[in-house]
C-alpha cells in the first residue's frame, strides 16, 4: 500500500462524512464516524477490485498475445 491508496481511501470517508450530513443534517457524531469508516472501507474495496480487474485484463492481454504469436509460427 502506497500513500496514494491511503489517500484514496481517506477521500473515500471524507465523501461518505459529507453524503451522510447532506442527507441528515442533524447527523450526531456517532453516525459521521460510522459513514467515515464505511467511506474508508468501501474506498479501499473499490481499489482493490480495480487492482484486480487491472490484472485480469494484463493477463487476458498476454495470453491474446501468445495465441496470436502460437498462430503466426504455425503459418
């Protein structure tokens, strides 16, 4: 983890803080930390599966790749 996923997720509670006292203004302290730690969770889940799908699609590139380069020296 880098400081830019720290920071990724920090915006990501920072987000959730504000949607919560937009949607209840007289939102206590209880529900700001609860919406922050959901922010933060849910930013860092968000990153995670974008890591993944990033991977995913490199991997289904390379082997694209050798398929392609496997049928070029059969030809």
């Amino acid at each position: 983890m880098g400081i830019l996923d720290t920071l990724g997720e920090v915006a990501g509670a920072v987000a959730a803080v504000e949607a919560a006292k937009k949607l209840d203004p007289n939102a206590g302290l209880l529900t700001e930390a609860a919406a922050a730690v959901a922010g933060f969770e849910g930013a860092g889940a968000l990153e995670s599966l974008a890591a993944k799908k990033k991977a995913q699609t490199d991997a289904d590139a390379e082997s694209s790749d050798a398929d392609s380069q496997a049928e070029d020296s059969q030809s």
